[in-house]
C-alpha cells in the first residue's frame, strides 16, 4: 500500500500542471498531474503536501484545502490511497522540478491534456463541490474499468 499525497495549485483560473516527462521507469511517464509523492516516515498529509509542494516547486504553502481521498487499485501496481488538495496561496519562486516540466495550465484546458481517465473525473469534482469527496478508481492497465463517488 502507497500513501501519497497531490496538489493542484490555483492561480485564478489556471493550475500548475506536472508534465512528467523526465523520470526514467515512470508510471505517469508523458503525463499531466498536479505535484506530490510519497509520505515519508511519520508524516501526516498535511506534512507531507507542504514537503513535496516545496520540493518540486520552491513554493511554501500558505492557503490549502484538503479536496479528497482517491484510492488507486491497479492489476500492474500496489493500492495507492492519495490525499488530494488544492492550494490558492502560496509564497516562494517557482523552481525547475527534476520530475518534470511545471506549467500554468487554464482549467478549462485541462480534459485536453494526456492525464489519466480517473483524473478526469476528479477534475470535475474539484470543480462541482467545495464538499469533501472520496472517489475509487480500478485500472487495468491503463484502461479505467470502474469508479465510485462518494461526495460528504
């Protein structure tokens, strides 16, 4: 089981978008995501966001929300359960992130973008609710076979 962390960074109506496109054996090789990883011994979510936020961006944190809970289930990958946030204030200069290529992306450009089915899905709950949701999401492979909301 992996416990991460991802963030999507608001500056109005855009997000700061990862193009993955630097990691060598990379299961988001070539895609877009928000930025995070893995909890590292001991951390919380929260400690963990504003960790990999400031490792793979330069920016600290000073206003963010805590969106959902996505639980990644994979025929090729371990369970991955993944604290989603969105952030809209923050302090620092961006810096260039060894796991990729940062961009500000406008939200509405987002569904053309290579990124995974399911994240789609919670894209659209990002934009429909402010109210805190948990979404499982089922690959085989790369092919989204199932997902379930839950919206609290």
């Amino acid at each position: 089981m992996r416990l991460t962390t991802l963030c999507y960074i608001e500056n109005e109506t855009q997000y700061l978008m990862l193009h993955r496109v630097k990691k060598k054996n990379d299961v988001n090789q070539d895609k877009w995501i928000g930025v995070g990883g893995k909890f590292e011994s001991d951390e919380t979510p929260e400690e963990c966001l504003l960790r990999e936020v400031k490792e793979e961006t330069g920016f600290t944190l000073t206003s963010y929300k805590y969106r959902g809970l996505v639980t990644f289930i994979s025929d090729e990958y371990e369970t991955e359960y993944m604290h989603l946030f969105t952030a809209n204030g923050y302090t620092g200069q961006m810096i260039s992130c060894d796991e990729g290529e940062l961009v500000w992306i406008n939200k509405t450009d987002i569904p053309k973008l290579d990124i995974w089915e399911g994240d789609k899905i919670f894209f659209r709950l990002l934009e429909e609710t402010d109210n805190f949701f948990t979404l499982k999401l089922r690959y085989e492979g790369s092919t989204l076979i199932e997902h379930i909301i839950n919206i609290y």
